[in-house]
C-alpha cells in the first residue's frame, strides 16, 4: 500500500521513499545486507515473495526459564535471554502477598527511597562497621548502571501500576563490565539501606507536588476512578484479610493511586514541616499566598475556587492512613517493616560477615530473576549466587532446573485476569468527577472483554481495534472529524480483561459519545461495508509493525521476554513466529464476528461503565447533556474531595 512501512532492522526504515537503502538485518544474531537501492514497491514485491508476514527477520535471541529450590521453602524463578547487547539488563520481582495492608501504602514513598538512602554495614553484634551516604550512593550508582529503578510492576509510573502489579519490580541495565559491581551494589541498597528522617522529609515534599499535579490531570483521574469502579472494593466482598491476599485482587495499584497517596503523603508533609523555624513556615505561607492569588487571578468562576479550597480541606484531614503513620518514628519502621517483608529478610538476625538471613516465617518466598544480554546464563546464575552470598540461603540443589513455562506457577508474575461483579450496590455505575483545572473533558467506557493473547479471538480484535482507531478511519472521522474532540481510541487492556473505549479533550463529551454510538450502530448495520477486505488489510499491517515495533532494539526484546512469561507464552523466536501467524490468518469475517461479540456491547446499558471528568463547574449541565441522546448515560455527579472522602471510609471498613 502507499503508506505501507517497512521495518527490518532495529534501526533501518524504508518509508515512502524511493532509491531507499535497507541493510544490516540482524537474523539470528548476525548481520548481512538484504536490499540496496529498491524503490519502496520492490521492497513491498520482495517481501511478499518470501511468504508471510511471519517469516521477516527479526533481531534473534533464546531464552530459558529455570528454577532452584532453596532449603526454607524458598524458590527463585530465573529467566535467560540471550542477546547479543553491550548492555546486561537485570529484572528483578519480588512476590507482595506476605505485605501487610497496612505497609502497602508505604510502597511509593519506599520505591522513591530505595536508591537514594544510606547503605549500613554491622557486624554480628549489631555495631555499625560502615557506611556509604546517601549521596555517595546515588553517585556510585550513576557510574555504574545506565538505569536504576523500582515500582509497583514492570513499566508502572508514579501513581500508576504496571504490568504485574502484585511484583515489586526492580529494573537495574548496566554494562557488562560493570555489571557485577553494579548489582553488588544495588543489593547493598535493598538489603542493608537504612532510611533517614531527612531523607523522608525531601522525598514527601517532591511527590506532594507530584500529587497535586495528578489530581487536575483529568485523563488520568478518570481512567483511574474507572479502574476503582471495577476493583476497589472487591477485597472487601471476598473478606481477604492481610493474610490472605489475593493475588487476582490488585490492592497494591489501589494503595498507589492519586485518591490514596494525596491526603496520605500531604499528612506526612504537614507532620514533617511542624516543627519548621517561624522563618520557614513564613517563607511557604508566601509562596502559598501567591499561588492563590495567581489561582483567583486565573479563576472567571467562584465555584473553580470553591472546589480548590474544598479539595485542601479534605487532603489536610487526618485520614486512617495518616493516623496510623502519624509521627516520624512510625513511618521509619514502617519503611524498614516493609524492607524486611519484600526481601524476606530478618531486621534483627545478621551474620558476623554482614549477611541478613531469611525469614522462616513467609508461606511463600518466590522470585523472579530475568538476565537479559549476553552469554545470559552465565550472567544470571552470578546475580543469582550474589543473591544467595548476600542473603545466606541455603540452597536444596546446586544448579537451575529448567521448567516449561506451561509448569510455571507464574508467581510473582503473571497475567490472572479474572471476572468480578461490578461494585455497583457501594459505588455509582456511571460518575462524572469534577476536577478543578481542567478545561476540556475525558471519557472511559469501559465492558468485560476476556480476551487474553492465548484467546482465539485475540489477534481478531487488535485488528478490529485498528480499524476502528486510526486516523480517518471511522471513529477519527466521526470524533475528531466533526470536531468533537481530540482523540478517540479503543483497545483491549489484556492485563485488566476489559475494552476500553476512550475520548479525549472534548467541550461537547455528549456529542462526541453520541457520534461514536451511531458509528457502532451503522457498522453493525452494514458490517460488510464498513469492515471490507482493504481495511481489514491494511490494519493487519499496522498491528504486525507495532508487535515488531515493541522488539525493536534489545532492551526491548528483554522486556518482551518477560511479557511472554507472563501470558504463559514460551519466550522464544520459534514461538513468536507462532503467535504472529495467527495474525497472517484473521480473516474479514474474524474481524466481522468480534465486532458483533465485543463492540456492540459498548451501546448496552446493562454492560458498561463510563466515568467522564469535567472541569469543576459543569458537571450538573454536562450530566443533564446525556440524558437527551439515543444511548443515554445516567451519571451521579462526584468531586475529587468526595471520592477522596469516600475512599478513606472504604479503607477503614
């Protein structure tokens, strides 16, 4: 096609370019030159010659996945991926089940910590041999490593989880020739750090700011309130207790989210600073002084000010998290409670060589260890051997017994999607939030879709998403088209087992909600139309680029890897070919059939859940707008304070 790409190297592209130049293809770890001087319709012609999609090089690696078994019932899962890189990347995920609820909303404030505190070494009796800063850490660590970083899942952002999200994953690339000092390192910092009261008090000043600022992002609180409609209060309904943790319950994302850590970490900053010199307090009245004057200044409405002072008195309240951390010296142990809980190590047992030991209590002690880079098995089974040098396990075998992934019990990552009823009996089904700041409007419609990459279906509904989403195709042109609104998007979020189907940057959110219904209902109408061979065609194309474009370098194909593992998807070259040439075979009526299964459940009332955030002094008139269209939505008006107010009460219940 005329706007086909083609993209066969990790950093070669030919792109509706004529005389164009495509070499150094890397296949199976080597590299030849495959095409010179072909205009863009040879390379198409030559591509097609070779067969199907699924036989186009790719940057090649192997992976392993193996176990060890440790005396007290701990297991270490170790993934290998071989690739050729002149970086070592190391991931590393620890199993959250055994975590207090109580510590889990330490868990920001501890990844933020990790890495810039004082690392401690004692002897057996406890004495302080020595001790690196705080900052001679975070320097030793720039000159090591190329990337350091801890959260809650792989890929997670500041307030957000990522994939995974019941691991604590730490992400650590470096060179090879510095690879073992660097981990020896990070090690040092996950299992002897000690963590300051100043350091708390610089770290809670950032993300209040951080918090503050997540709280008028209208995008992001609407899809995280979304997410809280389907699962925020599920742990409650099962009665899973701190000791039964669920890990189809994704309380850590709940314990990181905006509406938690806000009231949580401006509590802690108020409690921190109270005992600030006059000139101190001073010196922040002033600046708070200005910034309410500039806010009244930018403000045309009484009611946008109204719901900035109202949304401080409920962050400035003393929530159950507050109370519970209340005073420095708890929220110091309850860092180093939440160290010795991940790590399974013990606070008070060390060794005369520094060593911690393992706790025995822990039902399940699993780990996850991925080497991605060069000579990878060699490479993990040293990080792994450092592992046990620091923690003093003890092993049951010598060497790494390989496992089939189908064997894999998948802990502490995994994909476990499963199906809860809608919290609709404690929350309302459809919300509008009110944010103070924002000028436009987001919408989330969200319907159960159970469709993972092992599902038949999957690779069906990546292309009718594409047709659906790209621009000037039938949702572009009805949204954006008409000038309803910025974006519209739908796409299947595999790890939370729902369609989403989000607008963006709208003033008329009921219109562009109607113009997006009356698509839905002319397509199902005249399918064969709308959904014909071409478009299907060129969607296939477009979503074979994007699985390639996410293994686009190494680092990529490394984090792939991981991914694969936990879809339970063998990681190898062999089986991506597999898995892909499903997408060679998606026919036009696949993509039909989905649509009538999936998409058309987003026009049922019974079946979705929309959450709309509005700027703060519409929400009444634009709640009024939906009630006149053919697809209504009944919507209970809420603001950020009142969601605020109503997750803390959940909490204590």
């Amino acid at each position: 096609t005329e706007n086909s790409t083609v993209t066969n190297t990790e950093n070669s592209t030919v792109t509706n370019t004529e005389n164009s130049t495509v070499t150094d293809t890397v296949v199976n770890g080597s590299s030849k030159e495959v095409l010179e001087e072909d205009s863009c319709l040879e390379v198409l012609e030559k591509v097609n010659a070779r067969g199907r999609l699924s036989s186009i090089e790719r940057i090649g690696y192997s992976s392993n996945l193996g176990r060890k078994e440790y005396l007290n019932g701990v297991s270490i899962y170790g993934h290998s991926v071989d690739v050729e890189s002149t970086f070592g990347t190391v991931i590393l995920c620890f199993d959250t089940r055994q975590i207090p609820q109580h510590l889990r909303v330490l868990l920001l404030l501890f990844s933020e910590l990790l890495f810039s505190s004082d690392v401690v070494f004692r002897d057996k009796n406890e004495c302080v041999t020595s001790t690196i800063e705080y900052t001679q850490v975070v320097t030793q660590l720039s000159e090591r490593l190329l990337a350091c970083d801890a959260g809650i899942g792989l890929g997670s952002g500041l307030f957000s989880s990522g994939i995974c999200e019941q691991s604590f994953v730490i992400h650590v690339v470096a060179e090879h020739s510095r690879l073992a000092s660097a981990i020896d390192l990070v090690f040092d910092c996950m299992l002897n750090g000690i963590i300051t009261e100043s350091r708390v008090k610089s770290t809670v000043s950032n993300l209040v700011g951080d918090a503050m600022e997540a709280l008028r992002d209208g995008s992001e609180l609407c899809d995280t309130f979304a997410w809280l409609l389907f699962y925020e209060l599920n742990s409650k309904k099962e009665n899973i207790g701190a000791d039964k943790y669920d890990f189809s319950v994704p309380q850590n994302s709940a314990a990181i989210s905006v509406f938690r850590q806000a009231p949580f970490l401006k509590s802690l900053d108020r409690m921190l600073h109270k005992n600030d010199s006059p000139m101190q307090l001073h010196s922040e009245d002033e600046e708070s002084d200005e910034d309410s004057e500039e806010d009244e200044m930018e403000d045309e409405s009484g009611d946008e000010s109204e719901g900035e002072n109202e949304l401080n008195e409920v962050l400035v309240a003393k929530g159950r998290d507050a109370q519970m951390f209340g005073d420095i010296e708890s929220v110091l142990n309850g860092l180093q409670e939440l160290r010795s809980a991940l790590f399974f190590v013990s606070d008070s047992k060390q060794k005369s060589n520094g060593i911690r030991e393992y706790k025995e209590e822990m039902d399940s002690k699993t780990l996850y260890f991925q080497f991605g880079g060069r000579h990878a098995k060699e490479s993990l089974r040293i990080v792994i051997e450092l592992w046990e040098q620091k923690t003093g396990i003890q092993s049951a075998i010598e060497q790494i017994e390989t496992v089939n992934v189908s064997e894999y019990n998948q802990i502490p990552i995994k994909n476990n999607v499963k199906k809860y009823e809608h919290s609709l009996n404690e929350l309302p089904k459809n919300s509008v939030l009110q944010v103070s700041g924002v000028e436009s409007c987001c919408i989330e419609v969200w319907i159960e879709c159970e469709v993972s990459k092992l599902h038949a279906d999957y690779y069906a509904l990546e292309v009718l998403c594409e047709v659906l989403s790209r621009t000037e195709g039938p949702f572009y042109t009805a949204v954006r088209g008409n000038g309803l609104a910025y974006g519209v998007m739908i796409y299947n979020r595999i790890w939370d087992g729902k369609l989403t189907l989000s607008i963006t940057d709208s003033e008329n959110p009921h219109l562009a909600w109607n113009a997006v219904c009356e698509t839905i209902e002319r397509i199902g109408i005249q399918c064969e139309k709308e959904l014909n061979e071409s478009m299907v065609s060129t969607a296939k194309a477009s979503v074979f680029f994007g699985i390639h474009n996410g293994k686009r370098s190494m680092s990529h194909v490394i984090k792939h890897g991981m991914r694969s593992i936990a879809h339970g998807i063998e990681a190898s070259l062999e089986s991506d070919i597999k898995v892909e040439s499903k997408l060679d075979h998606v026919q036009v009526i696949h993509v039909q059939n989905v649509f009538h299964k999936y998409v058309k459940g987003i026009l049922e009332k019974s079946k979705r859940t929309c959450v709309i955030s509005v700027p703060n002094n519409k929400g009444q008139q634009i709640a009024n707008a939906f009630q006149d269209l053919k697809y209504p939505i009944d919507f209970e008006i809420k603001s950020i304070p009142e969601i605020i107010q109503r997750f803390q009460v959940d909490l204590d219940e």
